[in-house]
C-alpha cells in the first residue's frame, strides 16, 4: 500500500513537470495564456442587474435613519457638546438623554489628554472634578 502511494505521487511530480518543461518550451502567447489570471475586475450592471437604492425600500424608523445619516447627523457617531464657561447648581450643563442615566466625559481642562467619566441621572445636577455642573434631561422622542 505504502509503495503504491509513493509511486503515484512520483508519477504526479513527473507529470507536473513534464507539463511545465512543455509550457515553457511553447510559444510565448500559449504561456501568457495559462499564467494570467482570469478574474473579474469589476461587474457590469447589465450582466448582473443592478442594486436597488435602499432608500426605495426602507420605511419608517429605518427610512429616517437613513435619510438623517445623509444629511451627516448618524446617532451612533458621538456627539460633542461643549461645556458652558460657567455652569452653577442653578444653571448646569443640559445633556439630553433617552434613558435615566447616562455616562458623559469632561475634559477638565482644554490641553488636557485625560477624559472625567461620570455617570449622571436625570433630575439631579452633578458636579465634576473641575468644578462644572452637568444635568441629564429628556432627550427629543424624535431623535431617535
């Protein structure tokens, strides 16, 4: 068993090479022809169809999505809001949120590489390190 299976594989490396000592002993062009790849590059809209808007389709929630990330505004693109130059317990920084809590990110001080995480609730204004207020509200139904 084991000298069939060496044999065959002696014979396929002959083969192999007997095939390839005649491809480059052939003309020039019947070389290029079995080296060159035979992909596509790019498909043409009449052979395949073509590929529906999916504006066309959508509805909806979905269709307003769409419509606002091409208008630039992607609600899963984060959102930077600047603080206000002064922020007091009366008058804090407004986040709009969609649930009751949310985590923001102060950056302290301008030049600053560090971010102040901090989890903020609806109702109750909280104050950062820096001293800012900051405030979570209800965010527009619609913004969803």
């Amino acid at each position: 068993m084991l000298c069939t299976i060496c044999f065959q594989s002696k014979m396929a490396q002959l083969c192999a090479r007997k095939i390839i000592t005649n491809l480059a002993r052939s003309p020039p062009g019947v070389a290029a022809l079995f080296s060159r790849r035979t992909f596509a590059t790019e498909a043409n809209p009449e052979d395949y169809g073509y590929y529906p808007d999916p504006l066309e389709a959508a509805t909806g929630r979905e269709k307003k999505m769409l419509l606002a990330r091409l208008a630039g505004d992607d609600r899963y693109e984060p959102k930077v809001y600047y603080r206000a130059e002064v922020s007091s317990r009366e008058k804090p920084n407004l986040v709009p949120s969609h649930f009751d809590e949310r985590i923001i990110g102060c950056m302290c001080e301008p030049d600053s590489g560090h971010v102040n995480f901090m989890m903020i609730r609806k109702g109750s204004p909280k104050r950062c390190e820096c001293g800012h207020w900051f405030k979570a509200i209800d965010a527009d139904p619609e913004s969803v």
